[in-house]
C-alpha cells in the first residue's frame, strides 16, 4: 500500500530509489523483503511530510506506519 504510493509520483519514486541505491527492478522483486521494505517505511519516517501525506491518502495513521517499521526490525 504504502509503495504503490511513493511509486505513484515520479519525483518522489526517484527520491526514493536515489536515497535507497534501488533500482526498480530490485523494489519489485523485494517486496516480501524485510529489508526493502524497512527502506520504504525508513524514507517515509525520514520526510515527515511524507509520511503524513501517505498516511493521509492510505487511510492510515502515522503512527501505524511507525509501528509497522517496529515490527519489521
């Protein structure tokens, strides 16, 4: 949920693969990843515009998101 977001808008999917060193193909076939998706859930906790503007459009809170990085590890 929260990927289809970041990778919704080209400026902000660039930001994030830059910041990550990913490629697309590398997010795609990661997304069961542990590790890739902390790097998501670490770009969003990073730029907390972002995070709000995520937790907005998912119907999440950013708190949820937080946690969510918690149980992850």
């Amino acid at each position: 949920m929260v990927v289809g977001w970041i990778v919704a808008e080209p400026s902000r999917s660039e930001r994030f693969l830059t910041l990550t060193g990913l490629d697309t193909d590398q997010l795609r076939a990661g997304l069961d990843d542990p590790g890739i998706l902390g790097a998501v859930l670490d770009f969003l906790m990073g730029h907390e515009p972002d995070l709000i503007a995520c937790a907005e459009a998912t119907g999440l809170t950013p708190e949820a998101i937080v946690a969510a990085r918690g149980e992850i590890g």
